[in-house]
C-alpha cells in the first residue's frame, strides 16, 4: 500500500469514535486488516442466529437492526449511520448474533475479522477503552428505551425514539426551533419500533402534522416545533397514567 493511501485510511480511521484516542502507528496496524464491503438497499449484512463473528464500521448509509419473533413478526431495535460501529457482540463472545442487521439504501461498510480484532484489543492500547465507551453508549440508549417503555404509551415511545434520532443524527432547519432526520424508514419499520401497526402510525402522523408537530416524508421526519414536540411526548406519561377505559 503506498504511503498516501494509507494516510488517507488512518486519517479516516481517526473520525471514527472508537479509533479517535489511537496514534497513526496504532491505527496502521488496523488499517491491513480492514475490508471494504458495499450492499445495496435492503440486502441483509448479517440474520439473527448466524455464527459469523466480523464486526462492521459504517462509512456511508444507514443499517437497521431489527429481531424477528417466532410468529416471524420483526420488531426494530436501532438504527446506526456513518461512523457506527455495529456486531462487535459477536466478535466478543463468539455467540450467535442476537438480531438482524439490514441496509437502508446503499451501505458501505468495513469489516474486520473478530480473530484480528481480538488481537487488536490485546495488543493496541487504547482501542479496549474506545470499545468499552462504544459498548456504554449502547447500554445508555438501551436503558433509555427501557425507561420510555415504562414511562410512555406508544405514541409517547415513538416521539421519544425520532427525538433521539433527532438528536444523533438531525440536521439543524430553524435554531432551536425545527429539525430533520432522514431515518429512510416506512411507516412499518416505525411501528415495528413501539409494537404497534402501521395504520395506527399512519393515523398518528396525520394528527401531528395537522397539529403543526411534524411531518413525515418517504422516510424524513421533520420536527416544526420541537419545544412542542417535547411537550407532546411529555404529556403521555399523563394520558398512560390515567383509569381511562381507552
């Protein structure tokens, strides 16, 4: 590899969270055992159940992890984008992989085997701490779901997760007042996130956007008024705390 290609990969390397704390002469080593793989809209990357054990780093695109019920109903966990780190379970505890992995639109992604990245987190200081932030980030979204689960009905729980989403990976409209997130998801991707049904999402995003919250487009939410939109999801711990029949 000639010297100003393998810059180019440290440098992109250093962009990556769990990467950004190494030196050059670390990520050098890494970059040799690194491969590209491109996958186009809605080609599986990994099925729940597999025993393949590589982990995959986002370049382009998005990927939705989803698991899917014995019934063969699929229920959606989360959705990673450009720098996301995602299948580093397996390569950890050599265990089948937990759920399915799925692109949204064309996918770019590199790949390393989890015998070379084991070897990595023995022998590169430094990269075992990035992991361990990388792995409590998840455990924070995670707790988080939990907690809104707990807390809010379904409507509150998918405000609460397109307001996550808005946050991680929203653009900026209007200052502090309007954003958008292109998650390129269906209204059954976004119901298979709270448990409902997509005629009841449907239903749901026509109310908000008469109500000036936000709309939906092919898969961009825009939020209007996120003041607003923080209020209605706040105001459903209420309507769930009710003895209300409905």
């Amino acid at each position: 590899m000639q010297d100003a290609e393998l810059t180019r990969r440290v440098a992109m390397l250093k962009e990556i969270p769990i990467f950004s704390s190494l030196a050059s002469q670390q990520l050098e080593r890494l970059v040799t055992d690194l491969r590209l793989r491109e996958f186009d809209k809605d080609d599986i990357i990994f099925r729940q159940g597999d025993e393949s054990r590589e982990i995959y780093i986002l370049l382009k695109g998005k990927v939705r992890i989803f698991k899917i019920s014995p019934s063969g109903n699929e229920t959606s966990i989360d959705i990673f984008s450009v720098h996301d780190v995602i299948g580093e379970l397996a390569a950890i505890d050599s265990s089948p992989r937990s759920a399915t992995g799925k692109a949204i639109g064309k996918v770019s992604l590199l790949t390393m085997s989890h015998e070379r990245f084991l070897y990595h987190l023995e022998n590169v200081p430094g990269l075992a701490l990035g992991l361990a932030q990388l792995l409590a980030q998840k455990l924070r979204w995670t707790a988080s779901f939990a907690e809104s689960v707990a807390q809010f009905d379904a409507a509150g729980r998918l405000l609460h997760i397109l307001l996550y989403y808005v946050e991680r990976y929203g653009k900026e409209v209007e200052a502090g007042k309007q954003y958008s997130v292109d998650l390129a998801l269906n209204q059954t991707d976004l119901a298979s996130m709270v448990g409902a049904r997509r005629e009841w999402v449907n239903r749901l995003l026509s109310d908000w956007r008469k109500r000036g919250l936000l709309e939906y487009d092919r898969g961009v939410i825009t939020i209007l008024d996120i003041e607003r939109v923080v209020a209605e999801r706040d105001s459903r711990i209420e309507i769930l705390s009710t003895d209300s029949d409905w």
